[in-house]
C-alpha cells in the first residue's frame, strides 16, 4: 500500500509539472490564451477518459497490472515531450 501511494503521489506531481511545462513553454514560444487553453482541453479530455475507463479496467484486471501499465505509459509518452518544444512555425 505504501509503494502504491509513493507511486500515484509521484505521478500527480509529475503529471501537474508537465501541465505547468506545457503551458509555459506553449507561451514563451507565442501561443495566444486560446491555443494554450485548446491544449489544456486536449489533456483534460484524455484525463476523463481515463476515469472513465478506470471501473471498467478495475474490474478486469489486476490494481499492480494496471499500475504497472501506467508507469510503462508514463516512461513511453514523457521523453517524446523533450524534443517537442518548437511549435509549427506560420507561413
């Protein structure tokens, strides 16, 4: 239970960093209230999705199983965000 708690108290840390990350970086590089607002849409959509998904997944699968597969999700998706920092340039 321990472990269990450490692991989702980083994980919101980490998710609540990347948020503040992509808001700032999304405004130092220009991007209007609106298109930073979009990309906070984007995330908070993703985020219902996977509470809703999560009683289904619960009952179907084991708790470590699916924190397991979080943690593999997170170490996937969070290093692509490095090399993400340069938005389209306008023509």
């Amino acid at each position: 239970m321990r472990v269990t708690l450490l692991l989702i108290s980083g994980n919101n840390l980490v998710s609540n960093a990347v948020i503040l990350l992509a808001i700032v970086v999304s405004r130092q590089h220009g991007a209007s209230a609106s298109a930073t607002g979009l990309l906070l849409t984007f995330a908070s959509v993703g985020s219902l999705a996977g509470a809703l998904a999560a009683p289904r997944l619960v009952n179907r699968l084991p708790i470590r199983t699916i924190l397991l597969a979080n943690r593999c999700l997170w170490a996937a998706l969070i290093p692509p965000l490095l090399f993400g920092t340069r938005p389209p340039q306008p023509r």
